[in-house]
C-alpha cells in the first residue's frame, strides 16, 4: 500500500511537471505577433497616387530607370516614383526591398542630384512631400495592409438631399436629381431632372454647380423643344443654363444662332422673380469658389483711372473674345459689359495693369493692343464699341494668332510683366485648342478659361475635343479656369478673375525655359584655341543667351574662362539686361594657356552656382577642344550632385568619354561634338531646343 501510494504521489507530481512546462512552451506561441503582410507596388507609382500618410510597401527589383521620375534629395515631391526615390536615397538598390514612406508638407523648392545611379530632378514647387526610410515599422505605428489608391477612392458627396459616390482622380460624370431640391422660399422646387457635375482632383472632391430652374417646366414640356441635338432656347433660358433644351445652335452651322430670352431682359432688375433667379443662379459654396475664393470676399479697390494704373497688378493682359454667330448679339453684349466691368476692377495704367482685346470666329483680329489705351475709361468706352464678327469659335486659331502676334514690343509688351491671356468661350471651341495653348505655355503665357454654359449630356458628341479646358491650362486645379452656368451670372466673376489675373506669385506658368534659369558658361582659353576661334566660341555664346529672356527675376548668364587657372568673366548679378550680357561677352578677352577641365568645373561651381538662386534651375555649358590635364569626373559627379545640369560641347581634339562625364545623363542629349569651331553655330538650336524639353518634362501642379 505504501509504495502504491508513493508511485501515485510521484506520477501525480510528474503529470503536474509536464502541464507546467507544455503550458510554459506553448504561452510565448500565444503572445507572439502576428506578422505583418507588406503590399508591393509598382516602379511606375507615385506617392501621390497613394492615399495612406505612412505606409510600409515592398518594391520590386528593376526599378532604376530613368522614365520613373523623381523630383528632390532626401525630401521628395509627391509626384515622384516611390521606388525609384527609394534607389536615389540609398535605402534600396535595384534588387528591391521593402521601404517605409511618410507623407510631410509640399515645399518651395527641390533639388536635383545624381545619387545611387539615379539622376533626380529640380522642381521649383509641389503640394506635397514625402520621406524614405528603411522598411522597419516604428514603435506604436499601425501600418496598413492594403494601400488606398485615389484613383480607385469612392468619396460621399453630399448635394441637397442626395449622396453621390464620386470616383477621384480626373473623372468627371453626371447625376440627375428627379427629386424635388430645397430652396429658399423665393423660389419653386422642381422636378424637371437637373444635371449635377461633380468633378474630383487627386487631391480634393469638389461638386460643380447644380442649376435649377426656378418656374416648374414638366419634362414632356422639355422633350417637345428638344430636336436631336438641336437646342432651343426657349421661356426656360430665363431660369435654368443647363437644361437640354437651351441651344438652338449646332455648332457646325454658322447661319443659325440662338433664340434670344426677350422677356427676360425686360423683367426688373429688382423683382422677386430676378432675385430668385439669380440665388438659384449661383448658390453659395459652388466651384466657382471652391478654389479658394468666396462671391463675399473683400478685395482692394483699384486706383481710379489714371494713367499709373494699380502697381499692385502688373500684368500684359489680352481677352480673346468670343465673336462667333452661336452666341447671339444680347449676350455679345453681356460680354463687352463684362470686359468693361473688369477694366475697371483692374485699373488700367502704364505702371500697373494693360489690356488688349481679340475677337475671334472664324478667324481672330485685334481690336486694340496694349498700348492703345493707358487708362479705364478709354479702354471701356472701346469696349463698347466692338461689333460683332460671327463665324466659328475657332479658338485654337485664336490662341496660335496671340502666341504669334500679340505680344510684341511693337504692340506694348513690356517684357517685365506676366503675359496673360483671358479665353471667354460660349459652350465650347469648334476646333483643337490643346497644341495651341501649349505652344503658347511654353512661350509663357499664362492661359485662363472663362467657359460660360458648357455643354450638356446629350451635346457632347459634339465637342470636337473633349476636356479641352483641363488641356489647355496649365494646370487642372481650379486656379486656371472659371465655369459659369448662365450668362445671367457672368458679373459675378469679375472680382475673382481679377484676383487671379493679379496673382503674380500663382502665375507660375509664366516660368518657361527661357526664362527660369542661371546659365554658367565655362569656356576653354588654352593656347591650342587660338584668337579667331575664340572669338568663334564667344559668337556661340552669344547666340545662345540672346534666345533667352534675360533679367534679375528671369534667366541670368555669368562667365568663366579658364586654362591652368580659372577666371570670373562675370557673375550671375553682374547684368540684368540682354544688351548688357552680350556687350559683356564681346568683351572677354582670350587669355592662352593649358586645360584644366575639372578644375573649371570645381570653380564654376563655387563661384557661380553656389550663388544661384533656389528657384532657379542651374545651367552649366562647357566649351572645350582638347583632352584636360586634370581629372573631370570627380568634379563634374560632384556639381551633378549640387543640381547643375551640365551640358559640354566639344570641339576638334576634344576627348569623347571626357564629354560624356561631364554631361548629365542621358550623356547623348547633353554631349555635343563639332570638328570645326566654323560648325559650333549648328547646335545652337539643338542646345536650346534639349534645354526646354528638359524643362517641359517636369511636372505642373
């Protein structure tokens, strides 16, 4: 009995054991973390295409290719490859890897360096920002699993009563409200299906203006004035601008225009049904606004008319002005009452604000340039005096016509002033307006669209190219473009337009290739150059900086000569005038010696780019004929880092691979190489030409 008892105390205490310790092993199991799942994306995609602030990702191998962009060092803007920033800033190699993104703000300026194999890009401005790190997530950080794409995002939209799911990115669509709208008491709800559009940008969801009528019209009513595509602008005009039924006009017909609202120019201004009209108009809060900009905002008055003008608006202003039959003479009428509202708002005078104005139809004229009036009050007593031309809306015809012609010295442009052009446009174009309007851009013209009734649903086979806002402006965010639904409301824009027109800070595509720039030319003085073909070399130089736009805010020139030793010609503050820096380059004079490239390069670097200003995108043009006693290399990866796009051009004895170094990648667009120094004037052009596609490939907000 006493050794039964003592086995089952032992067997007992050996089952307890066992328990113990499984229950031991098995507790870590149960506290263990789980493992974190790491989304991979794409080479090709963009911070900004991601919605989550901080997200851990796994990129595949393979993306160090120079058509994933990346715009920065260290800090990059948005619009940047992920992985290829990733690359750039050493935290992974081509092979791939897991990395850790954090979104920050948008900053002032980014800048270019060559880093890790990758050559990323200046860029003077951007919205937002992120950071790349190593791929370890960060104490108390929760991270997601699945990333949010924006241009797959649903976002509610709420419109009166209504949510409706719109998808971000650049689509745009229509709903149709069927049931009845609150509005103030002034006016009638309705039935009649009202078209909403609502578009989004990457960054915000934004409803257009929803129109409705304010007298209750059936739909039956509406169908019997609608004829295909022929749009009648019918009692209805006088209450809604976007019903189906308002046009009479097929663009393609230049003998028939549209109806006229007889009565609704004979009703008073003050009565109740005016005023309900207008509310229903414009509501407050709709897109005219969204862009920042308020119909209650108080604006500065501009000076009376007088002949200084508002220094507080510099600007070279020309209104192309929509002259075609479609448009009818009461609301040609609207319009001149329009642009003369606006002349008033801006104060025009030789120290501030000039305006011109071309009409167009089937072909576009000056009515008077910049310089015909130097005050308001001319300028609208003018105004008032245009006819009407009739025809088309050919307005890429018009836009080419202003790029080519109108902003000349000849017609009073003053060089110093943003150039500004104003397109007011009934409906939409008859022709293409988007080759135009970039030609245009890149000459720096700041290009605004004012659209007033755009095209409904069921007309929009007709709009020869679509979106022809979003492809004209500059940039899709708003700031370039105003939409208004009826002529009615066409006064209301006025303060806004001239806020934006004024905004000299936000004309930023006035920034062109020609005119955004510190250009350092490092020109070899050796002995094996000799004096005729350095005056050769000097011609070259000359020719190239005459095709920019040179002052103290736009493209600066300085000068370095060298041969053993190195030689400030002249700095990027010494000249603010064309006439000035090409007398300055006639006046070099050659200085004989050996080649020391890659010390030309370090002192370029030092005493001209060091001082370039940060907006600025840093140009070094380097002139040589023969092999360099020194190493180029080093010197030329180290100004590579510093944001100098180097282009080198090389003459006679020049060393191809020495070249090549120098150039920023790819070499074959920024290498040149001529036998004779009597043949350097045949890349003029093609120099010129590879600077502002360079400059164009970098992206607009």
């Amino acid at each position: 009995a006493l050794l039964t008892m003592k086995a089952t105390v032992i067997a007992t205490f050996f089952g307890v054991f066992l328990i113990c310790t499984y229950a031991a092993k098995e507790a870590p199991k149960k506290t263990k973390k789980a493992k974190l799942y790491v989304p991979q994306i794409d080479c090709d995609v963009k911070a900004g295409k991601i919605i989550n602030p901080e997200f851990i990702a796994k990129c595949p191998p393979g993306c160090q290719d120079v058509k994933h962009r990346v715009y920065g060092t260290d800090i990059y803007a948005s619009f940047s490859s992920v992985c290829n920033a990733a690359i750039h800033s050493g935290i992974i190699d081509n092979t791939g890897g897991k990395i850790l993104v954090q979104k920050v703000a948008g900053h002032s300026g980014y800048r270019g360096s060559f880093s890790n194999g990758v050559r990323s890009l200046s860029l003077p401005r951007w919205r937002e920002s992120f950071l790349v790190s190593e791929g370890k997530p960060r104490k108390g950080v929760t991270y997601p699993s699945t990333l949010e794409y924006s241009s797959s995002k649903s976002t509610a939209v709420k419109s009166g009563n209504d949510n409706v799911d719109v998808p971000t990115g650049d689509a745009v669509r229509k709903e149709y409200q069927t049931s009845p709208v609150p509005t103030p008491t002034t006016q009638m709800a309705t039935t009649t299906p009202t078209p909403m559009t609502t578009t989004t940008d990457p960054s915000t969801t934004t409803p257009k203006p929803t129109t409705t009528p304010a007298t209750t019209r059936s739909t039956t009513a509406a169908a019997k004035t609608r004829a295909g595509l022929h749009r009648v602008r019918d009692i209805a005009f006088r209450g809604s601008s976007t019903s189906a039924s308002n046009r009479n006009i097929l663009r393609s017909n230049t003998g028939i225009q549209r109806q006229e609202p007889v009565a609704a120019f004979r009703r008073a201004a003050g009565s109740p049904a005016h005023l309900a009209m207008e509310t229903d108009l414009w509501k407050p809060g709709l897109s005219l606004f969204d862009t920042g900009f308020s119909s209650k905002e108080e604006f500065p008055k501009p000076l009376e008319s007088i002949s200084q003008g508002n220094p507080n608006c510099k600007v070279d202003l020309s209104f192309l002005m929509d002259g075609s039959w479609s448009i009818g003479k009461r609301r040609f009428q609207l319009q001149k009452q329009f642009l003369s509202n606006v002349a008033q708002a801006l104060g025009i005078g030789s120290a501030g604000p000039l305006m011109g104005i071309v009409q167009y139809g089937d072909d576009p004229s000056t009515e008077f340039n910049l310089k015909t009036y130097a005050n308001s009050k001319d300028l609208r007593n003018a105004i008032e005096k245009i006819s009407q031309k009739g025809g088309l809306s050919n307005v890429g015809k018009a836009l080419s016509f202003v790029n080519k012609n109108f902003f000349s010295d000849a017609n009073g442009n003053r060089g110093g002033a943003p150039n500004v052009v104003v397109v007011m446009v009934d409906g939409w174009p008859t022709d293409h307006v988007e080759e135009a309007s970039r030609l245009a851009r890149e000459s720096g013209i700041n290009i605004f669209f004012v659209t007033i009734e755009a095209a409904a649903e069921s007309e929009k086979q007709n709009v020869i190219e679509p979106n022809f806002v979003d492809k004209a402006v500059c940039r899709t965010n708003g700031f370039y473009s105003i939409n208004v639904p009826s002529w009615f409301g066409l006064h209301k824009v006025v303060q806004p337009l001239v806020k934006r027109v004024c905004d000299s800070d936000r004309l930023v595509c006035s920034k062109t290739c020609l005119n955004s720039a510190d250009i350092g030319f490092v020109i070899d003085g050796s002995s094996s150059v000799g004096t005729s073909n350095f005056r050769t070399v000097l011609q070259f130089v000359a020719n190239i900086s005459k095709e920019f736009e040179i002052s103290d805010t736009d493209t600066r020139i300085g000068a370095v000569q060298y041969t053993y030793e190195q030689r400030l010609e002249f700095s990027f503050d010494k000249y603010s005038t064309k006439q000035d820096v090409l007398s300055a380059i006639k006046r070099i004079s050659y200085w004989s010696g050996g080649t020391s490239t890659g010390a030309a390069i370090s002192y370029a670097s030092e005493q001209l780019f060091s001082k370039s200003k940060p907006n600025k995108r840093k140009i070094m043009i380097l002139i040589t004929d023969g092999r360099s006693y020194d190493d180029v290399r080093v010197p030329a990866m180290a100004a590579h880092r510093n944001g100098v796009i180097a282009y080198s051009v090389g003459v006679a004895w020049a060393a191809q691979d020495e070249l090549e170094a120098i150039a920023t990648d790819p070499d074959k667009e920024h290498s040149f190489f001529v036998d004779e120094f009597d043949n350097l004037y045949r890349f003029v052009n093609q120099l010129i030409q590879n600077i502002c596609t360079e400059f164009n490939s970098q992206p607009r907000n």
